[in-house]
C-alpha cells in the first residue's frame, strides 16, 4: 500500500477545523454582517486547531499519536458541551457555571432533551482519527528536526497574531467590551474564548482581595444622582403595613399575554387580573446565566447580575443590602417558597446571607409522583400546600413579605394529558409547542390560588406582585417564534422578547397600565416606596417605577438596552416603534437619528461596571447604611 505522507496532527487539524466552522455557521448559527466577519469566522477554527495538534510534534512517535487522539476527544466534548448548553440557553459556558455543577444533579430530563440524535457525528473525525492513528500509525508520524519544530510554532503563533488583529480590527477593544460572548466566540473562537474566560474568572476573585473601598465613592456619587431618585408620592406608603406577597413566574414571557393560542386565550386569568392591576407592559427581565437566581438577586439587591455564572454561587458570601434585610428592619418577617432542592442555585447559603428569615424548600411539601412533573411539585398543589403556612405566617402580629417560585412552566415544559387544558401549538419546534400548555397550566394554578388567598382572608390583608424572572423560549427557535408571531425574527425583536410581566395587585385599587420602559433592577425600590420605607441611604441601580423621575432606559446584561424610542443590540440601533434599523455608525455620526443610541452606550457600560465592581469587590462591606438594628 502506497504510504501516506501528510502528517497525522495536519490531517486532525483540517478535520477538527472544518467541523469546528461548521458548528459555528449552522448550529450556534452566528451572526455575520459583513464579510470580514466570515473571513474571520472561516480562519479561526483552523488557526485554533493547527496550535492545538502542532504542539504533538514535540512528543515521540507514541506519544504523537497519543496526544492527537485525546486532543481531538477532549475538544470534540468541549464543542459538545457547548451545544447542549446552547440550544437552550444561546450563550457558551463560562468558567463559574462549571462550579455549580451541584445544579446538574437536579437537571433531569432537561438535559437529556436538550441531546440529539445526530450528535454523534459531531465525533466522526475523533473516530477517523483514532482509525488512522491505529492502521498508519508509524506512517503519518515522524521524529521532527528542531528547525521544523521553530517554524511550525512561530507559523502557528503568528496565524493566531493575526486572526486576533484581524478581530480587534473588525471590533475595536473587543476585549474591553466583553458582555457579548457571541462577539468573543466569533472573533476569537470558542476555545480562546474558554482561555479568555478563565482569566477574567481569575481577574474577579482578584478583586475583592485588593478592594479597600476607595472605589465605592465615585460609585454611590454616580447612584445618588442617577439613580436615587425621589418615589412617587401618590403611591408612597399606599400598601403601608400590608402582606406583600411576591410571586415568581417561571419563564413566562410578555409575547402570550394577552394572546391567542389557535383562538383560545393562552393566560385568561391574568388577562383579567391585569384589568384591576397596575400593570407593566414595557418590563424587562435583565438576568444573565443564573437565569431563576439572577432575576432574585435584581429583585433583591438592584443590581446587575453577573455577566459570568451566578451570584447566588460566585459571591454568596459579600455583604449585600436586601430588600428582605431592608423591610425585616421595618417589622417584616420574611418567607421564600419553593418546592426544590434547598441547594439548588445554593439558595439555603444565599437567602440566610440576604435576611430571610424562613425557606420553605421542598422538605415542606409531600411531593410524589402523581403531584410532580419535570423539576417537581406541579404549580397547583405547591400554591396549595402553601396555604397552611401562610395562614400561619397571616396569623402572626407582624406583617409578612413571602415570595413564591413556580416550577411547571420550566423546560422542558412538560405536562399530562390530564393537566393540559389547551392543545399545543404546531410549529418545528416542541418547545414551543408545548411551552402554550404549560404556561396556561401555571394561569390556572395562580388563579386557584387567588382563590385560596380570598378563602382563608389573607387577600385582603396583603398586595400581590407577579412578575415573570426570565425568557422561556431562546432564539434558538427562531423559526417557530416567527411562525407565531407572523414576523421575522431580527435582533430588534430578540430584545423585544425579553419583555417579561409585571403586576401590581393591590386590593382596592382599580390599576393601570404603564407602557414605559421599566426592568426588573426597579422593583426593589417599588416595593419600598409602596410600603413607605424610606430608601434614601440605599445604593441601588433601580428607581420606583411609578415615579416621574425615572431613568429613561433599561440596560441588560450583554450590553443592549431600550429607551422609550430606541433599541440598541450587537452594535445596531433600532427604531423601537417601527423596528426599523438606523443607518450609519452610532459612535461617530453626525446624523442625529443615526447617533440616536449613542449618549446611552457609555453610561449603560458604566453602570453594569460599577455593578460588577459592588459584587466583584464587596465593596458593601465598606459602607454604613445607617440601618436601624
């Protein structure tokens, strides 16, 4: 047989490349608005790939061969992982959701649904490889000269010098600008990405060691005059003294409320509820990776999550200044009820840091097969095994804030046929599909426990916040959402979708519908302002939502944000009521509806910075809130 002469790392690198762009082009499905954007895409994965195999040739034939085949192995895995982790989330993982790996036990079904079955020839070249490597072993390896050595590693440096000018080229201070881990991905790749992400993780446990609270002045100067604004005096006080009953909507999204679903209403109960509700239609969810925990954390303390991992795990341990320790300074006894593992999202650890002073976690319920689906207790029978301990908690001298998290509307966004009242949706894609069902189910179970709360007198004593935590369906169904929506799916409405409900119900009160711009970073000072808790020596990002003396955007976490006339994501500026773009370059244009974007930009980076440094560094530990003990 005639022998093979193209080394066996060259033939590894050109395999691991090629199928390396093809996950980027058509599985994470990249953006790509120009064509140095696809240059760098398509040279990435082979200037990646070669460093990684060419450092083989540094070894003995054996262990060449050796180092290929787990190379290939372990960085088929590394993409795979990635994969899973997108389809339902379209983000890469970072570096501290691997040490919340406690997470996964609970996981179930929601990662086995996330696996296809064609994932398996995302490792056809590992299998080519290792049979290559095993038949014409000593063939495709050699013993390489020092000289042949130096020139390969200073080529392979030199390639990846220049796909990263190339990408500071097409993306000035990429590495600066670091909230968009598509932006790194399709610049950098995936595997310096990783490398990347590592040192920042690095970076930020760093932070606290050398914080001293120095840094904390320029930050409270910046929020007492941006963001500590004066609440508003006709809601002032108005649920003075009341229960606030705070209820988390799994993955409910704005796009169903007040919707059809093949004719049939898909949330009629807060449809109705909305009517004699104060009611948010332009509210955003702002959470990042930790998803459920994220949107606590906002609520909680307003401020920004982490743009890597999850507080609730990263820095659970920093000195905050909640909303439960806040108000159980005012004469609130404070509650969390959720039917899951107390561990999950390290809620025992995080919730005793932030003053609460109960957890009802899933040791209260009697969970069991029939009453139980996906991630535990159906939304029904958890609102209803509540009521004895909320009959409790109302029967106490003191009034009471508990906050309840739902769990049946969550991926995989499972139900029976017994529990599903509306058909699914038909469409390519079973999420959404049955993501209809679920959210119908959990419209019926708040509805039932309305009901209870009437029953048992608890209502009228109390007010009542809904608000959805974060999006359920990412733009990884894109084509089904556009199906639904009967439009094109663009980055403008990606953001659009982020909207997410909020509802104020308050007893008595007729409501009212607000259309500005509010996000989850502005409940915590609502929630004061409602109460009459004075909140003037608080640092927070958020401002009361019913005020007039508002910020006039919302930033997420990746960098986007909205105002009342535009959307800014991944460099574009939209038109928010037409959601047409606006031409020319927002950072430099004199055009002034081209530079419409433009006055936000810094400040909305400036201020998930000085969030990111509060939580980095700890710096609360450094300052006296003056609070009551």
């Amino acid at each position: 047989m005639k022998k093979l002469h193209m080394p066996l790392y060259i033939i590894a690198a050109l395999l691991f490349g090629l199928k390396t762009y093809i996950i980027y082009r058509f599985i994470f499905d990249i953006t790509l608005e120009n064509t140095m954007q696809e240059l760098i895409l398509i040279i990435n994965p082979f200037v990646t790939a070669f460093f990684i195999f060419v450092l083989s040739i540094f070894f003995n034939e054996r262990r060449q061969l050796k180092y290929i085949k787990y190379a290939m192995l372990l960085g088929s895995l590394i993409l795979f992982f990635n994969i899973v982790f997108f389809r339902n989330f379209s983000d890469f993982i970072t570096i501290p959701l691997l040490f919340q790996g406690s997470n996964a036990a609970d996981l179930g079904s929601s990662v086995l649904g996330l696996i296809e079955v064609w994932d398996i020839a995302l490792f056809l070249d590992v299998a080519i490889v290792w049979i290559l490597a095993r038949k014409y072993g000593t063939t495709l390896t050699s013993t390489f000269s020092k000289r042949y050595k130096r020139l390969a590693v200073v080529l392979s440096l030199l390639m990846i010098a220049g796909n990263f000018t190339l990408a500071e080229i097409e993306r000035p201070q990429l590495f600066q600008r670091t909230f968009d881990r598509e932006y790194l991905v399709k610049n950098i790749g995936i595997f310096n990405y990783h490398i990347y992400d590592a040192i920042l993780h690095s970076k930020s446990k760093a932070q606290r060691v050398f914080a001293d609270g120095n840094e904390l002045t320029e930050i409270s100067d910046y929020m007492k005059e941006e963001t500590t604004t004066s609440g508003s005096e006709e809601m002032e006080g108005i649920a003075e003294g009341k229960n606030v009953i705070f209820i988390s909507l799994e993955s409910l999204q704005s796009f169903v409320i007040n919707n059809t679903m093949n004719g049939e209403e898909v949330t009629p109960f807060l449809n109705d509820l909305i009517g004699d509700s104060y009611y948010f239609e332009n509210f955003y969810h702002q959470t990042e990776q930790g998803k459920t925990s994220d949107s606590e954390f906002i609520v909680e303390n307003s401020l920004y999550p982490s743009p890597r991992g999850a507080v609730y795990f990263t820095h659970s341990s920093n000195d905050f200044h909640s909303l439960p320790e806040i108000i159980g300074n005012n004469g609130y006894y404070s509650t969390v009820f959720h039917s899951n593992n107390k561990s999950f999202w390290n809620r025992d650890v995080m919730y005793d840091n932030l003053g609460y002073d109960h957890f009802y976690s899933e040791t209260a319920f009697e969970v069991t097969e029939e009453n139980s689906v996906g991630w535990g207790l159906k939304d029904k029978p958890f609102f209803e095994q509540s009521m004895k301990y909320l009959q409790q908690l109302n029967q106490k001298e003191q009034p009471f804030y508990s906050k309840f998290i739902t769990l049946t509307n969550h991926y995989p966004f499972e139900l029976s046929e017994e529990d599903a009242t509306i058909d699914p949706y038909d469409s390519n894609s079973n999420t959404l599909n049955h993501y209809f069902q679920t959210v119908r189910y959990m419209d019926e179970a708040v509805e039932e426990f309305f009901n209870h709360l009437k029953e048992t007198g608890v209502y009228d004593d109390s007010i009542i916040i809904l608000m959805g935590d974060h999006y359920g369906i990412s733009d990884f169904h894109k084509k089904a959402m556009s199906q639904y929506l009967d439009t094109e799916y663009t980055d403008f409405q990606h953001v659009q979708l982020q909207r997410v409900p909020f509802i104020v119900h308050i007893p008595g009160e007729e409501g009212k519908t607000f259309s500005k711009v509010a996000g989850q970073i502005d409940v915590k000072p609502t929630i004061l302002n409602l109460l009459g808790i004075d909140d003037s020596n608080d640092l927070s990002f958020g401002t009361d939502l019913f005020s007039d003396e508002r910020k006039d955007y919302v930033a997420l976490r990746d960098g986007s944000f909205i105002t009342e006339d535009y959307v800014y994501t991944k460099d574009q500026c939209y038109n928010k009521e037409t959601g047409e773009l606006i031409q020319g370059n927002i950072e430099s244009s004199d055009d002034d509806e081209a530079n419409a974007c433009g006055p936000y930009m810094e400040q909305v980076n400036q201020e998930l910075n000085y969030s990111d440094q509060i939580v980095f560094g700890d710096l609360f530990r450094f300052y006296d809130f003056g609070d009551e003990e």
